[in-house]
C-alpha cells in the first residue's frame, strides 16, 4: 500500500500498488484517477513500469528524475535501496526518486540498453542526463 495526494483536491489516499499501475485507482474524495507518477506522501520511490515510463519520466517536467534500474535477486542493488528511499523521504519535492524491475520491465531496460544493475539514469524535462552504473 502506498499513499498518494490526489493532484484535483490534494486528498491522501491509500491505495494498493497493483491497482495503481493498471490504472484503477480513484480518489476517495472526488474521484479524480490517481497516476502513478502522483506525488508519494510517504516519501517512497515509486514504481516504474514499460507502461508507466512514457508518462512518469519521458514526460515529467521540472524537478529531476531519478531511476534505480534493479532487480530483486542483486545484491547491489538491495544494498542501495535504503538510501534511495531515504532520499525519497529528504526531497520535498526538489526531486523524484523512482525505480524499475528490469526483469518485469524488460522493454525499458533494452530501450536503455542496461546491462548490469544497478544502474541509476537521471532525467531532466525528459531527458537523459547521466547514466551511474554499478
């Protein structure tokens, strides 16, 4: 479960993963749908997917996105997990930190050309700015 503001009316919602992604999620209070891209309140990384990904990073404008390319067998990349939900939790809106399951994903990853993991991109207004590996 995650919770989500609703960008119509600012309400917090709780709203399960799945649901979210495929695109169900509805907010409790007007009933506007809830992105996935949506602002988290529990300043968690949300999840990427090759469907999600056009809108939630090649279409994202202002702050930076951040994108953790990982798996859930690396050990690397269960290593750096803490400290990109911490930076999460720190960013007050200055930046987004998001992350992508490259063996559910595999379209983005191949797009990207990630070869081993954890790979980190930043985007800015889109674009891909920096690429860390490993």
């Amino acid at each position: 479960m995650r919770v989500i503001e609703c960008r119509e009316c600012k309400a917090k919602n709780r709203v399960d993963e799945e649901r979210l992604q495929k695109g169900e999620a509805k907010c409790g209070r007007c009933g506007a749908q809830l992105e996935p891209g949506s602002p988290a309140v529990d300043g968690k990384p949300f999840v990427v997917t090759d469907a999600s990904f056009q809108t939630q990073i090649l279409q994202a404008t202002g702050a930076p996105v951040l994108l953790d390319c990982w798996a859930p067998w690396c050990g690397p990349c269960r290593m750096i997990a803490p400290v990109l939900d911490q930076l999460a939790a720190e960013s007050n809106g200055q930046y987004q930190i998001t992350k992508l399951n490259v063996d559910e994903n595999p379209r983005t990853a191949a797009e990207f050309k990630i070869a081993s993991i954890p790979t980190l991109l930043i985007f800015n207004d889109g674009k891909l700015v920096d690429r860390l590996i490993g």
